[in-house]
C-alpha cells in the first residue's frame, strides 16, 4: 500500500487512531526524509494535542527501537538491567549506581546522553575524568561490560536515530511536553542497548521535567506499561528534585563528590535514592530474594570497598587516569572559587534547584544550545543542605568560575536561592512512590 503521510496525520489531527504498520512507515519516513520536516511537526503536534494509546506508544518505541542498531551482549551471562533518570540538578546517581549494581552481580550496559538546559548529564561528567572515554563501539562496549559488569557510553549516531530527528523537531514545534513522546524517545534508547529490564527514576519537583507529582506519576505508569509491552521487566520510582541531590552540582565538582562517596563520604540523600534504585535493580534482575536482602548486600559491598574496586576497574578499562582516585585534584579547580556566606543566623530555608541550575549554566556548566560546550570545571558546592543551622558569616556554598565578575554575579544568586530562616525545615521524603 502507498504511503500517505498527510491522511496518517490528519487522523491523528482528529482522535483517530494509527495501525502498527502505519507507524512504521511514518518513522521509515522520519529516518529516510521521505517525511517531509513540515510533516514531522504536523505529526508531533497532533500526538501532542491527542495523545496515543498503549498499544501506538508501543507501536512508535518499537519502530523508532528498530530504526537503528539494537546491541546484543551474547558473552554476557549476567542479568542485563540499566537506570534511566528523567533529569535532575545534581544527579550524579548513575556513577555510584552502576559500579554498585555491577558489584552485585548485575550487568549495567549504560549508555547516557549529556546534559540539556539546567539538568546535567551524565556523559559531561564522565568527560570531566581525564582521559576517560565514552565513544565506545560496539566491540569495546561488549568487552567493558564482560571485563567488569558496567559500562558507560555516550550513543552513537546508530542507535534510534529516528529519535534524533523526532527530538531535534520537538524542542522547536512546542512539543517536548508529550507523555507518549517522551515514552518512546526515552525507550526506543534504552531498549537498544539490549537490556532485559531497567529501572526510570521519574523526577518530580521545581526543577525536573515534571514539575507536578500527577504528571510524573502518569510518565510513570507510561513508561512501566510501554516497556513490558516491548517485553523488558520494568520498576520505576518516583523521586524529589525539589532540591539538588547531593552538594555538588557541576561536571568535575560532581565526579570528585562521587569519588568521596565511592569511599564512604556520600551525602545522606545521595547514598537513599543511590541504594533505593539498586534495591529495584537487584530485584529486577532477580539476584536478591527482597528488597532487605539486596539493600543489605549493596550496603556490605559499598562499605567493603568491592564497589570502589569495580569503579576501578571501569575507569582503567575506559581510559581514565587512575590516579584520580587517591588525588581528586587531578580533576581540576576553576581560577576563582568564591565562598558565599550567610548573612545571619538560623537554619537553610531552601535550596532552589532550578536557580542553582541556571546558575551553572550561566557559568559556563550547562549547554543553553545542544551544540554549546561545557566548562567542566565551574559550578557549586553547597555546603548546607535545608534545615542545617548556621552562623552569620559561615560559608553555605562556593562558587566555582572562570572570571571573579562571573563568580560574584552567581554568588548573588545563590545568596537568594539559599535563604535563611528562623524554622527549622524538612525535606519531604526522597522516594515518593514505586511501581513494579
Ligand atoms: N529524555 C529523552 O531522551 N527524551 C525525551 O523526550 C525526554 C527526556
């Protein structure tokens, strides 16, 4: 049957529903330019506005899984299971986690994407490891992930390139904002790389993709019901980004937290949602009887160094230099680092997420522009989390920057995303809801 775009849209336009193989040949078009860009808008924006079924979700995860290569791992015996985060300030999970997950018994065949607006991610961490590599093929993927359990990788052009073109087209058409779309674009990755389960940390709060609990909560149910349909085991948590996670927030800043951690010294909040999707992982992967038994086992493994072991062993494997691990300096200091300090007496009142985001941006962290380049080396550590009491003139965070004027200009700012109060407040719980 000939392909007839414009009628395929125009059902969507009105509520109607498409076949599977319609699907397929709208994506064969995303990908071979037989669809139109005019097309593609038209097509995005009519899904946006009418939404998709369970079963297109599945049809267009499929056929934009399909658009490209889908690795395979035959010499990899170990259950196959990976993270997704729906993006954070701070988030540096997936560093600790992998190692840690691996350290169990799992293989993690990660493969990340970088950091977009005020969320980092987690490929311009890793870029800010000297020497460490993330342009792995498919070869030396395979090898990583056999030789110690994880391995981290930025996509190449082969994996879901549909996607590439549906999201470049989404971030200027106003249609990013679409549960089925963002369903598929994050799955139709994640299940190329091969894996038989994963786990999403769905984000809720100031700064996350979603802003409202009921919204996150329906990116949830989305992705969980599209992931099994496409025949992968799948648990999710719902997960706060009402504050950063963690202190640090900043490429090289982060990676030296991580090596802290790997070493006992992980912030409370960290080291919770760390452990909390481990525990979903190990029960994915069905090597721990229940969620005791595999906390238990991830806690044992973290505080007998076997984790930092395999942090080790990755970083050797992918290029790092491994001196960093006894000398995090190795990493880095920015030119001016500035201490931001309070101006009066009581408890941190708030730590806003999403300020202290831009404010990396605007430092030179972030990307504004997909094509933008990162400084690795500027950021924040805040010092204090919500609730901590200070003194007058104690420092509550540090600036990290290139120029003193840019060091000043974000010194203000975070003076006024951390304000001072006389009441003592509490962060709301970590893990909000799970679905398995
Ligand atoms: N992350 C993705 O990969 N795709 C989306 O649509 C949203 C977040």
């Amino acid at each position: 049957m000939k392909f007839h775009p414009a009628r395929l849209i125009a059902r969507k336009r009105d509520g109607g529903v498409l076949a599977s193989d319609e699907i397929q040949d709208l994506v064969a078009g995303v990908v071979d330019g037989s669809l139109g860009d005019a097309q593609l808008g038209a097509f995005l924006m009519a899904v946006c506005c009418n939404g998709m079924t369970a079963e297109e979700t599945a049809a267009l995860t499929l056929a934009m899984r399909d658009s490209g290569q889908v690795l395979r791992h035959p010499k990899v015996a170990r259950p196959k299971i990976d993270k997704h985060s729906t993006g954070g300030v701070g988030d540096k999970v997936s560093l600790l986690l992998a190692p840690l997950v691996a350290a169990a018994g799992v293989a993690v065949p990660m493969v990340s994407g970088r950091g977009l607006g005020h969320t980092g991610g987690t490929i311009d961490k890793l870029a800010s490891l000297p020497g460490y590599r993330t342009d792995l093929g498919p070869a030396e993927f395979q090898h990583v992930l056999e030789q110690c359990g994880y391995a981290m990788a930025s996509p190449s052009a082969a994996i879901a390139p549909a996607d590439k073109r549906m999201y470049a087209t989404r971030d200027v058409s106003g249609t990013v904002e679409s549960i089925p779309l963002i369903t598929s674009s994050i799955l139709a990755k994640k299940l190329a790389e091969g894996i038989d389960g994963l786990v999403m940390d769905v984000k809720f709060g100031r700064a996350a993709f979603m802003v409202q609990e009921h919204d996150a909560v329906a990116l949830m149910e989305s992705l969980c019901s599209v992931g099994r349909a496409a025949g992968i085991r799948m648990a999710a948590l719902l997960t706060d980004m009402d504050h950063p996670l963690g202190r640090a927030i900043g490429n090289s800043l982060e990676v030296v937290e991580v090596l802290h951690a790997l070493d006992g010294g992980c912030p409370d909040d960290l080291r919770e949602v760390t452990l909390a999707l481990g525990v979903e992982m190990l029960l994915l992967a069905g090597v721990a009887s229940d969620a005791e038994a595999a906390r238990q086992t991830l806690v044992r493994l973290w505080h007998d160094g076997v984790v930092h072991r395999v942090f080790r062993h990755n970083l050797e494997l992918q290029g790092g230099d491994l001196r960093v691990l006894d000398d995090p300096t190795r990493l880095g200091r920015a030119p001016h680092v500035v201490a931001v300090k309070a101006q009066r007496t009581g408890f941190v009142a708030d730590v806003d997420p999403r300020v202290l985001g831009d404010v990396v941006v605007d430092l030179g962290g972030g990307r504004r522009q997909p094509a933008d380049a990162v400084d690795p080396l500027v950021g924040l550590v805040c010092v204090h989390s919500l609730g901590d009491p200070v003194h007058a003139g104690d420092a509550i965070a540090f600036v990290h920057a290139r120029t003193s004027l840019a060091a000043k200009d974000a010194a203000v700012r975070v003076l006024a995303a951390m304000p001072i109060g006389d009441d003592k407040r509490r962060r709301a719980a970590l893990v909000k809801r799970r679905m398995a």
